[in-house]
C-alpha cells in the first residue's frame, strides 16, 4: 500500500510540474492536453491514500518520506493554481483584444438587410467567433 501511494503521487506530482512547464510558457495546448493524465493520477492519488489512511501503522514508519511527498504536491498544486489563475487573465486579454478589434474590421464593409437591400445601420451585430490552435 505505501509503495503505490508513493508511485502515485509521483506520478501526480510529475504531471503537475508537466502541465506547469506548459502553463509557464503559455502553451495552453499542451497543458490541456494533459488534463486527462492529471485526473487519472488525481484518482489514483486518491485511492492508494485511502487505503493508506485505512492502515495507519504502515504508514507510521514512513511518516517523513509521506511529510516530504506531501510537501512537494503542495508547492506544485500552489503553482498550478497560479499558473491556470494567469491563463486565464491572459485568455481574458487575448478575447478582448480580439473583441475591440471586430467593430475596426466590420465597420467598413457594407451590409445587407433582411430585405436585400443594403443595410443603413453602422450598428455591429453581436456575433461570436471560434478557433483552434
């Protein structure tokens, strides 16, 4: 039971530092990519610390390479928390941006009503744009 804790949580802990590296270098593609891969090793995490938790005396003799372990996903989940909270402030910026430029593009080029006939309106209709990288 302690070895798989251990083999889980390395294995969390190196998804975590993966999707941080990718989240640090604002490659929202990769990090996304590796959501599948943290929720398996979150479940896995999960389940070898409850039986774990279910037989307290292995883990007693343990208890500072559990301290050192439980150190290490704390520093990486604090940075993951960091690092998605400024992805998402720079998606903000990047659809703002996108936004604020629309009305520039639209502005000048004609358009036709319902009817047929050439719109007199300049107002921009609410539209929505979608990309993938």
């Amino acid at each position: 039971m302690t070895q798989q804790l251990l083999q889980s949580a390395g294995a969390l802990a190196d998804t975590l530092a993966a999707e941080n590296r990718a989240l640090a270098g604002l490659d929202f593609v990769r990090a996304v990519t590796l959501l599948g891969a943290k929720l398996r090793a979150t479940d896995a995490f999960i389940a070898a610390h409850e039986q774990v938790a279910s037989a307290p005396d292995e883990m007693r003799g343990r208890r500072r390479l559990f301290t050192d372990v439980a150190a290490r996903l704390r520093e990486l989940a604090a940075e993951n928390k960091r690092l998605l909270e400024r992805a998402v402030i720079v998606q903000g910026r990047v659809i703002g941006a996108i936004v604020s430029a629309v009305p520039k593009v639209v502005g000048g080029v004609p358009r036709y009503g319902a009817g047929g006939v050439l719109a007199e309106t300049t107002r921009v209709r609410p539209m929505a744009l979608s990309s993938r990288a």
